[in-house]
C-alpha cells in the first residue's frame, strides 16, 4: 500500500530528495486510455519501489491531462491521512524533503490511515 503526491516537476523533486537520502527513483512516463476513449497520459516516480515501508508516497504529474479524480462518484471526501513507522524520525525527514506535511506516529509496522467523510459519517480506513 502506498500514496501518490501530484507534484508538477518529479525530476526537480527526485534530485531534491536524493540529496537529503530520499531514493524515489527515475521518473517514468505511462498512459492509458479511459471507458470514453480519452488518453489519460502521466509521468510518475516508480510506484512499487520501495520508500520506507509505502508511508512515503510516490510522485505523479498528469501534465494536461485532466486529473481522472474529476470524474470519480461524489458523495466521500478525504478529511486526515497519517502514517505509522517504527522509525517515524527517519519518515519525517523523507516527508520534509518532499515539502509534505503528514502526521507520523511511532508504530510495529509501515502502516497509513486515511479518514474519509462519507455520507453514512466518517470512516477510518487502515
């Protein structure tokens, strides 16, 4: 499991975090074509690598492409997401490197929480 960040320039973002120790990776370009035949095309930071257990995200930038969130069902809305790690200090710094803000909590395991309002009310997915 892990998170995307949309982030405009990934190679800018990749050196950046490489000289603080954050190895996100070479940025990769993919494309597919959507049920109504529009070609979504991106450029993303390599999504399996591994980046301290899945709680540091990799890069995507959608370029023109119209982000496909913008025709997803309406109705759930993320309110938090967080992580946990058994070396939450190490998850920070590679967190910082990438200008993100996420709260860290020490934790047995790699692990993220996302808090979504739903209609039926809020709910926590871990």
């Amino acid at each position: 499991v892990s998170w995307a960040l949309r982030d405009p320039s990934p190679e800018t973002t990749v050196v950046r975090a490489a000289q603080a120790g954050v190895d996100l990776g070479a940025v990769l370009a993919g494309s597919r074509l959507a049920p109504d035949g529009t070609r979504l095309s991106w450029r993303l930071t390599d999504p399996l690598m591994p980046r301290l257990g899945g709680v540091v995200p990799f890069l995507i930038d959608w370029g023109k492409t119209a982000h496909p969130a913008g025709n997803a069902p309406a109705g759930c809305r993320l309110q938090l997401l967080r992580c946990k790690h058994p070396e939450p200090e190490r998850v920070r710094a590679a967190l910082h490197a990438l200008d993100v803000e996420l709260p860290v909590e020490a934790g047995p395991r790699p692990s993220l929480m996302a808090t979504l309002i739903t209609p039926a009310g809020p709910v926590e997915l871990a």
